[in-house]
C-alpha cells in the first residue's frame, strides 16, 4: 500500500531541511522525533488537530540517575502542555494555526494567530543544548498587524517542575522562561510588541543534582540555537554523498545527524548510545560495537572516533584470561555494570567484527594496544565456541530470543567469519604473521562449514536457513551478501524481497511473523549492493527512503515495528550510512593505509561523489560516474581509472 507523503525536500543555509506544508496537507497527523546533545535528550511530538499545532515534550538527562546500576535509570520527564507557559497577547492566549513544520536538525513550526484585532506570526523551535544539561523551546513572535500589542507569558514562568531522590543525590527539573525584545529579558515576562517588530520567548528546561548550579543559568537561548545548528552542519559536512538523487542525498544527510549526535559525556567518557527515551550512557555490542563504531571511523569527528573507541573499551575489563564466560552484551550505567539477561547473543562476534573495521578505517588501533588485545580475545572466544560442524554456538542473536536462533545462527557465523577475516588484516599490518596466517586459514574453514550447516531451499529459494530445522524465511539470510560469500546470491536477493518478507511496515524479520526491525533490512540492502545486484537493490532503497524520510514516521530509520513505537535508535542511523560505504561502494579495509572499493553505479545514479572521507590515515574523495573513477587525498595525490572492476588503492 502507498504510503501517505506529507514532506518535501528544500535547503536550509545550504543544507538540507524537509518541510511539511500543512496549508496544502493539512489532515490531522502527528510525529515525534529525538534529539541529543552530550547531557540530554529531547524528544518533541508535534502535528496538528484541527489545524491547530499540538505540541509533546520528553527529556531525558541520562547522566542523573534515578536508579542504582540499571539500564533504565536515565531520568526522564514528560512535560504536560499546562506546565509550559502560556503566551498571551493582549491578555488572550495564543492559539497557534500550524502553517508548516520544519526538520533540519531541530524542530521548527511555523504559525499564526489572527483573533481579537491582533496578527501575530509565530516560530517555535525545540532543540537540546550542544553542551549543557538543559534543552530549549525557543518561541519568536512577530507583530504582523498595525497595532502595538502586549505580549506576556501566563503562571510562575521561573519554577522547579519535578524531584526525584536518586542514588547519586537529589534531583531537581527545572523551567525558565522570559520574554527577550531587542537583547533584553523584559520585566514580569511581558513586552509592547510594536508593528513590525519581535520577541522571543526563552523556554529552558534543566536538570540538576541538588548541589550543582542550575544549568540554565545565563543561557542565551539564540547562542544555544546557533551552537546546535553549528554542531548538525559539522554532522552533515562529514562524509558528504552527492549522487543528483535529492531522496538519497537528504536520507544520508540526515542520518549522519542521528548517528553522530547520540553522544553523551559519562563519568567514564563520551559514549554513543542508542536513545529511544530509554537506553542511555550504556553501549551494546550490536548497536555500538558492530553497527555505529566502523561508520564513525569515516567520519574524522573527534568526538564520535573517541566516543567510538571508548564504547570498545567499556568492554576490556570483562575479557579474561580464559573464554569460560562470554562478553556481556551491554555495558551500563555511564560503564559502571553489564547486562546479560539474553545471554551470549554472539556478542564477541559482534565486537570482532565491529571492532576490527573500525580499527582498520581508523587506520590505527586507537593508540592502544589494548583494543587488539580484546580483538584477539573476541576471535578466540568465538573460535573456542566450534562445535562438531564446525560452526560457532550461540544462545541466540541480536534479537535476544524474539524469534528462534537455534544452538548456531547464520548471523553469528557471518560475523565471525567477516572479523576473523579483518582480525587477519590487523595482525599483517603490526607483523603478527602468526595470527594473521591463523584467522585466514580459520576463515576460510569457517565459510565452508557454514555452507555445509546453513545451505538450503527455502520457499523454493536457493539461499539460507537460519538456524538447523528452521522451514521459514528470515530477514537475516542477507548477512553471507554482506561479508562476501555469494555462493547463493541470486536466490538470496530473490528472497529478502519476495512477498514473503514484504510489508507495509518494512521488511518482515521472518516470514508470518508480524514484526519488523530496520536493522536487517540496512544490512539487506547493503549486502545486495554489496554482491552487484544493484536494480534490486536501488529499488529497495528508493522504497525504503521515500517511506522513512517524507512519509508518515520521518526522518531517520527506526528501530522496530511494532515493537518500542518505531524508535529512533540512533545506531540504525549509521546502518544506513553504511549502505554507501559497505554497499554501494564495497569499500573493504586492506590495512591502516589501504583499502578496496568497486566504482560501479546502479541503473539510474549518473554520479557519485563522497567528498570530506576520514579514514585510512587521509582525507580524501571518491568520485564515480559512467566516464570513470577517480580518488583524490586532501594532499592532491590522485588515482583514476575508467574500469568498474574492485580497485585497490594505497596511500
């Protein structure tokens, strides 16, 4: 069924922005959608009813823990809409008239109100502070008609909204809220507003621990704005993508926000977490390790590479000097505790495999040899996990026991393969010989027994089963596509986008199971590029982009359906990202100075240019159209060619 689209595409400054225009679609409809800065979290509702804006607030302050060592303990807020004060003009509330709504890394709506003599135009922007524990609402109004007007703002607009005793302290969530004309905060929130002119209502809600400084104090809510619209254009500079496609362009754009502002300053280090209103200041070994650390080693962000590295580190402590136990699969509470109630999930798998790519796009080890030696233990703990096939064991996958995974899962096996095969790079380029002859040779030995265990017909498919006895399709047969084993390609692509998996809210994660997580379908689309079904696979994206971008749930991928309400994880984010990298480009880490990729366009892209690339030890470009390839280092080095075959290129 064709999904309802209410955005359009447009340029904000230069970057991209979307714009639902509710004068042309003005049905009633509401979104929501987060945003975070290093001490918090906003998550804003908006839409309309009845033409009217309606507005929800979330806050999360991650680093205030409400309880001891628990993946759960971010304190959250839910902000009535009685608590936010309300403007006034002339002494009448201010009814807003939605005229459009903005994305463009805040949340802007644009409005009106033309009742009792007075027209007023009106701004309303959410946004989380860059640096501070306090997120803003800023409200500017403009005098539209010929009269002066008196503009004032209702109720104890300087206030403690809530408390809460927590095992760090007491917690206190705080609301300032004043009205600025010409740079000055006027006195008892009111102002004349004369024709023509503006005010701007400051609207900052803070949290704190009882004896520390209010986070508030001294903000200037149009420096605060500045400062985050500063930060989303360094998100999007990163690795810019330009392919004539305004779809794909904006959707990847877009998503390099998401993933890369997820990053929130811990007791022990800058940390990338997946949101959600729920998971903060803890890191995964699917959603960090495996899928947003080798997407920020492209990115030559200080923050997110250190944010990257400090969510592998989280995890040294718990590897031994024997493999008795697994890794556990998230380190919680600003790194203070684990969780491992799904058991091993294939989490060192994960970690190997993530791990080993974000160490070789870096191209180095982080200045640590301590990441190679948890890379080395993650490949050794997977390895002792064997059993008389050959394959590796696992108590499930990432979706901790949701759907059957078997005593050994295709997806835990692809993994492994793919990290022993990076593993294998690393131990070359700092002279392992040893390990780098070993996890080739394991590789190689591990492919073959995963095409003896998990080959098969499948619904009349040449492809994969998922686990041993399973009969159904799975979302996750894609994963041998993404780690090079084509052996049953062309059945497998016909599967992933056959009827049996398709739906309304996505990909299905198993053939007539009514759920779905964007997760596979990410590394789906990205592994069909990957093994050159690229129609297939443009297609797919298209569908895909159009969906998540400027259809009913924008602007990022979401985490699953029905499950959690179509969260916006931020780690989905950075699996989208990667469709270009991994997928569309194939790029493949040789060593910490070298890497392959295949200049191959899909049907239907004229160009490809990924400009402002950090990885390898240089910042560089690729570009590709129907004329060649070209990739040019910052320095003015230059390789070309005219071939689409894989290209090696060493700095």
């Amino acid at each position: 069924m064709e999904e309802k689209k209410y955005w359009s595409i447009e340029s904000s400054d230069g970057r991209p922005a979307l714009c639902w225009d509710c004068t042309v679609n003005g049905d009633d409809h509401s979104d929501f959608i987060e945003m975070s800065g290093l001490y918090s979290s906003f998550i804003v509702k908006y839409g309309i009813e009845s033409g009217k804006a309606v507005f929800g607030r979330q806050i999360v302050f991650p680093m205030l823990r409400i309880f001891p060592n628990d993946t759960f303990g971010s304190y959250r807020l839910e902000i009535d809409n009685n608590t936010v004060p309300e403007i006034h003009a002339n002494g009448r509330p201010v009814s807003e008239t939605a005229r459009s709504f903005r994305l463009n890394g805040t949340v802007e709506c644009n409005s009106v109100y033309e009742e009792s003599g007075c027209r007023l135009g009106i701004e309303r922007v959410f946004f989380p502070t860059v640096d501070k524990q306090a997120v803003c609402e800023m409200v500017t109004v403009y005098n539209r008609g010929a009269d002066d007007i008196t503009i004032s703002l209702s109720g104890n607009t300087d206030r403690k909204l809530d408390g809460v005793v927590g095992p760090m302290g007491a917690i206190s969530a705080m609301i300032h809220a004043n009205v600025i004309t010409d740079g000055l905060t006027a006195e008892n929130a009111a102002a004349v507003l004369h024709p023509d002119r503006k005010a701007v209502v400051s609207i900052v809600y803070s949290g704190r621990l009882a004896m520390q400084n209010d986070p508030a104090d001294g903000i200037d809510i149009e420096k605060e704005y500045v400062k985050r619209l500063d930060r989303v254009a360094d998100l999007m500079s990163a690795a810019a993508l330009d392919t004539g496609n305004e779809l794909f362009d904006t959707m990847f754009a877009f998503c390099k926000v998401r993933a890369g502002e997820s990053i929130f300053r811990t007791r022990n280090g800058d940390i990338h977490s997946p949101g959600g209103g729920v998971y903060y200041a803890a890191v995964w070994c699917n959603d960090q390790a495996e899928y947003a650390g080798p997407w920020q080693a492209y990115t030559g962000d200080e923050l997110q590479i250190k944010a990257g590295y400090n969510g592998y580190a989280w995890y040294f402590p718990f590897m031994d000097d024997s493999f008795d136990d697994p890794i556990p699969s998230s380190v919680i509470a600003e790194g203070t505790d684990f969780w491992n109630g799904a058991g091993d999930r294939g989490d060192a798998a994960m970690y190997l495999y993530g791990a080993s790519r974000y160490a070789l796009t870096c191209g180095n080890l982080g200045g640590s040899r301590e990441l190679w030696n948890a890379i080395l233990w993650c490949a050794g703990y997977c390895l002792s996990r064997k059993n008389e096939s050959g394959v590796i064991l696992s108590d499930s996958d990432e979706l901790e026991g949701r759907l059957p995974s078997g005593k050994a899962n295709l997806c835990t096996n692809m993994l492994t393969l793919g990290g022993l095969r990076y593993a294998s790079r690393i131990a070359a380029a700092i002279g392992d010989t040893a390990n780098a002859a070993r996890f080739l040779g394991e590789a190689r030995a591990l492919e073959i027994a995963c095409e003896k265990y998990f080959a098969a017909n499948i619904r009349g498919f040449d492809t994969y089963r998922y686990y041993e006895g399973n009969t159904t399709l799975r979302s996750w047969i894609c994963m041998p596509l993404c780690v090079d084993v084509y052996d049953h390609a062309d059945g497998t692509v016909d599967a992933i986008t056959s009827a049996y998996l398709m739906s309304d809210a996505g990909q299905l994660s198993e053939e007539g199971a009514e759920i779905a997580w964007d997760r596979s379908t990410l590394y789906g689309i990205r592994g069909m590029f990957r093994a050159g079904k690229n129609s297939a696979a443009w297609s797919y994206l298209q569908d895909y982009c159009s969906r998540r971008l400027i259809g009913r749930h924008v602007p990022y991928p979401v985490e699953a359906w029905p499950e959690g309400g179509m969260r916006h994880l931020s780690a989905e984010s950075a699996l989208f990202c990667q469709i270009v990298t991994e997928g569309i480009l194939a790029i493949d880490p040789h060593s910490f100075g070298s890497f392959s990729f295949v200049p191959k366009l899909p049907d239907g892209m004229e160009h490809l240019v990924l400009s402002n690339i950090h990885a390898f030890g240089q910042t560089f470009s690729i570009t590709v159209d129907h004329d060649g390839w070209s990739v040019k280092t910052a320095s003015g080095k230059t390789y070309s060619g005219t071939s689409t075959e894989r290209q090696t290129i060493e700095f």
